[in-house]
C-alpha cells in the first residue's frame, strides 16, 4: 500500500513564492540524470542546451479563465465566486465562499453592472447577455498558498506566453518560464515544439483525503491531442527523439493519448508504479507536498531521487510552487 504520509515533506513557508521573476526567464532549473542519480543547477533561459536535435517539446496550451468573482449582497455582505464550469448558456457550477450564501440570493457583481443568483447548491445563473461576458468581470484564480490578492501584473505572469485555448482553473505553470524569444529559437536548434490542450481543473488540486492513495479518485478534465502534434510524435519517435513532457498537465496528456484517446476527459492518475509509455523527460516546478502531482513526479524520477532533489532544493534555497524555479527530469 501506498500511503498519504510517504509524500510529505519539510518545506519553510518562506520558499513558497508569492510573486514571480520579472524576468520569467531567470527561474533556476534544477537538472535531475535519472540514470546517474547526479543533481546539477541552471539557469531556466538555458534548458535548450539540455535538449537535442529532433527532440520535441510538448507544451499544453490552455488559457486561464479570470473565473474569480468578487461580488456583494444585496444586503452588502461580501460573497467571492469561482466559476469552475460552464454548464449551459446561463448557469455555471461554482464554489462559494461564505458557504452558507442562501439559494435564491441575489449577488451583484462589478458594482452592479451585473447580478447573479445561486440557482442549486454549487451552481449561479446569470441573465444574458452577461453570462457570455462574465470573464470580463473576473480576476485571475491565484492558488491558495499566494498570500494576497491578485494585482495587474499577475494577468499576465500567471499565463504562459504560448495560452491559446481558453478553459483553465489554473495555470500549467512549468511553462510560465518560457519567453516568446526562447520559443522561437528552440527550432532553430533543431528541437520541435507541439502544442496539446488539458484544462487544468479543481481535480489537479484537489487535496488527497485518503492514507491509502490508491482510493483516491481522480475528477475528469477535458484534452485533446491535435493532429499536428500526434504527426510530430509520430516524427519523434521515428526520428529517435526524445518527447519531453512541459509539466504535469502535458505529461497527462500524453499518456492518456498514449492509451489509444486523443480528446475528451481524463482522470489518469499517476503513482510510483506507473509505467510510463510516451514521455521521455519532464519539465516541472516543485510541487505541495501529498499532491497528486508531487506523486506523479515520484513516479516518473524514482521516490528517493525526488525526495532527495526536493531536499537539495529546500537546502540551496530555490522558489517553490506556481511562481517558483523549474525541475528538468531527464
């Protein structure tokens, strides 16, 4: 059995970064041989020297949705939204915070340009026109262990240069460090570039609650693998490139596509024991401890080399979480 307390670690909440590089490009990477067991440390705007001809970089492009709703009662007390999902033209699932926020209760939004009331437990319905325009209203979805309120800057650090498809919760933040200058030249270099989509929901965040993980359920998030890019795996492989993988929602991807699915929802989870069919090096930051995601980078770089990488990191002070350093595993 594999269990909840295997996957914790020590981490001074001083480490957790609340606000990113002005240059994204200036992150530290940490640089793990999985074959040699032998940590190294870089510079994040230098990873394509770590790459090779014909290899390919496989990026998710989802867009984060400003899904963060700051409204007020009628009665003037405060209520903060996160609209999760839209479920038809005018009603969306949601959480709500204060809980007990009543069924029925008007919300207003953007000093009342725009109200809103919860329809079902979990769920709020606008009227048109101002469901279609809702996101207008919102502020960027900031995980938990960010300290503060979002600020201007944060709409465009929490989004990765290359966001294309919107539909995220949050961000797939191993590629927040890329720029638009080291994307153009990793062709030039010979290194492919393709682009998946997965929607990074709650389910990706969502804490595991069971010491046995195996119980643990993962929720579905919507994919898709285009035809460009299963023509540029196919082309990898044949070339004898290397697929690496830029974070964990892409690594999903991938091996989801691997098991014979190019698009629709996926709820894969990964952990040590995992037999990995596609993805041949991952790109990623750090990660909370007793994560899924923290367990599928145990799974993929061996649980006493990660735990071991992540206490090298704690040691020599590297960022941790969404606006963090980045881990090249190779």
């Amino acid at each position: 059995m594999l269990t909840l307390s295997e996957f914790d670690y020590p981490l001074p909440k001083e480490l957790i970064a609340q606000y990113p590089l002005e240059k994204r490009e200036d992150a530290r990477l940490m640089v793990v041989d999985r074959k040699t067991g032998k940590i190294t440390h870089a510079v994040f705007n230098d990873v394509g020297s770590f790459f090779k001809q014909k290899d390919l970089l496989v990026l998710n492009d989802t867009k984060v949705l400003h899904c963060r709703l700051m409204g007020k009662k009628t009665t003037g007390g405060r209520v903060e939204i996160l609209l999760t999902r839209r479920l038809n033209g005018s009603t969306f699932s949601c959480l709500v915070q204060p809980s007990r926020t009543k069924i029925g209760e008007k919300i207003l939004f953007a000093e009342g340009k725009i109200s809103g009331a919860l329809s079902a437990r979990g769920q709020i319905s606008f009227k048109q026109p101002d469901a279609d325009v809702i996101y207008n209203y919102g502020v960027v979805p900031l995980p938990p262990y960010i300290k503060r309120e979002p600020v201007d800057s944060d709409k465009v650090y929490y989004q990765t240069v290359y966001a294309k498809n919107e539909g995220a919760l949050a961000s797939p933040t191993a590629g927040l460090h890329f720029t638009e200058k080291m994307l153009a030249d990793l062709p030039l270099q010979g290194i492919q570039l393709a682009y998946v989509t997965l929607h990074v929901g709650l389910g990706t965040f969502r804490p595991v609650r069971c010491e046995n993980i195996l119980e643990h359920k993962m929720e579905p998030e919507y994919f898709q693998v285009p035809d460009e890019a299963i023509a540029k795996l196919k082309q990898a492989k044949e070339d004898h490139g290397k697929i690496i993988a830029v974070g964990t929602t892409a690594l999903r991807t991938l091996e989801t596509y691997a098991d014979g699915r190019k698009e629709g929802n996926t709820d894969l989870f990964i952990y040590p024991g995992y037999k990995f069919k596609l993805v041949d090096c991952l790109l990623t930051n750090f990660h909370l401890p007793m994560t899924t995601l923290f367990m599928l980078v145990c799974a993929f770089g061996g649980e006493k080399l990660m735990k071991q990488a992540y206490q090298e990191a704690v040691e020599k002070q590297y960022r941790f979480y969404s606006y963090g350093d980045a881990m090249l595993i190779i």
